[in-house]
C-alpha cells in the first residue's frame, strides 16, 4: 500500500518535469510558436544592429570632439600652455590669479618655486613664464616700485653684506 503512494508521487513529480523539458511540443497558451519566434530574433537582431551602429556614430563624434579640443589646445600661445604645464603641476590656474609681481618680482617667484619647492623647469622657460606673468600679472604703480627697489635693495644687500664684514673685520685688526 506504501509503495503505490510513493510510485503516484513520484509519477506526478515527474511526469510535468518531463513535460517541461520537451521543449518545442510543450507550447501552452500565450507562447510563441516556431515562425513567430523567428520574427521576434530577426527585430532583436535589428535593433542590436541598428544600437551598434548608434554606438559607433557616437564613438565618431567623440573622437572628432576630442581632436577639435586638442587642436584648439595647441593653437593657444606657448607661455599659456607652458604655464598650465609647469604651474599646474601644483597650483589651480585660479590659485594664482590674484597675484601681481613685476617681471623681477615674477623671476625671484619661479626661482623659489624652482630652488625651494622642486617646481621642474629650465631656466628659458622660467624666463618665458616670468615674461608672460609680469604682462598678465604685472604689479603696476606704488606696488611695482616698492617691489623694484625691495628685491634690489635685497640684492645689493646680498652683495654689501659680505664685503661690509671683511672691511670691519681688517679695521679691527
Ligand atoms: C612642485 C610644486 C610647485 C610648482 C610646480 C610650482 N609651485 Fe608655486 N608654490 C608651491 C608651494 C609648495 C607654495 C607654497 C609655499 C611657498 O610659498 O613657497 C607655492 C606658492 C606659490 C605662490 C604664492 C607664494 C608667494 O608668496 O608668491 C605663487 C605666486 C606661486 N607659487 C607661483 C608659481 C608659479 C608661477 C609656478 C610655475 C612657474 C609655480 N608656482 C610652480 C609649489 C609649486
């Protein structure tokens, strides 16, 4: 008695496993047959198509945006682009905005950035981009004065300094 319970289940386990297995012959309603099927896989495969061809006009128009940028890049004048190169390193373009030094001023400026904060630049280059500040960025009036006689009064400091102390130094003597 057992045994049949189990036998009758087991058949209605397997009987609809196996119905749905068999695929193509198992076609309840709402399903689509073998000729519909084939439609529905040719617009699918339209429609890729057509989304590939899509992707590849976009990947165009990009590429031909990226080069229009780059050429517009490089027919910008060279300190502008030096100065993005080798300032940019470290600074926002409007970090540095504010600041106004006259051409000497700019010199002993990049000369710091160069000794003092290892900014790698050549000296040309330095005196390219000290051009360039001081006609975009030049102190002008009082300021540039002050700035003139501060960093040559400097200089010469620099210079009288040693010689002032040796000249005390044999008077002593
Ligand atoms: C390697 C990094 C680095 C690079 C490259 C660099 N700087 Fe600087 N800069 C600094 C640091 C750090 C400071 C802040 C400390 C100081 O003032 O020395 C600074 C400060 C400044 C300041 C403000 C300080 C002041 O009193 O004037 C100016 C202006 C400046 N930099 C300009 C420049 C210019 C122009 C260039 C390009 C030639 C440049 N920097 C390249 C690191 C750099």
């Amino acid at each position: 008695m057992k045994r049949k319970w189990a036998l009758l289940l087991l058949l209605g386990i397997a009987i609809p496993a196996w119905a749905e297995m068999e695929g193509d012959t198992y076609v309840p309603d709402g399903v689509l047959d073998a000729r519909s099927r084939e439609s529905m896989r040719a617009r699918i495969q339209a429609e890729q198509a057509a989304e590939a061809e899509r992707e590849r006009l976009r990947q165009a128009e990009w590429r031909a945006e990226q080069a229009r940028i780059a050429a517009e890049a490089a027919r910008r004048p060279y300190p502008e682009r030096l100065f993005e190169a080798r300032c940019g390193l470290c600074h926002a373009p409007e970090q540095l905005a504010p600041y106004r030094h006259t051409w000497l001023g700019w010199q002993a400026v990049i000369a710091r950035m160069r000794w003092l904060n290892g900014a790698p630049l050549s000296l040309s280059e330095g005196n390219v981009l000290a051009r360039y500040l001081a006609e975009r960025q030049g102190a002008r009036g009082v300021a540039a004065m002050l700035e003139w006689a501060g960093l040559l009064g400097a200089a010469l400091a620099l210079v009288l300094a040693p010689w002032l102390a040796w000249r005390s130094l044999r008077r002593r003597r």
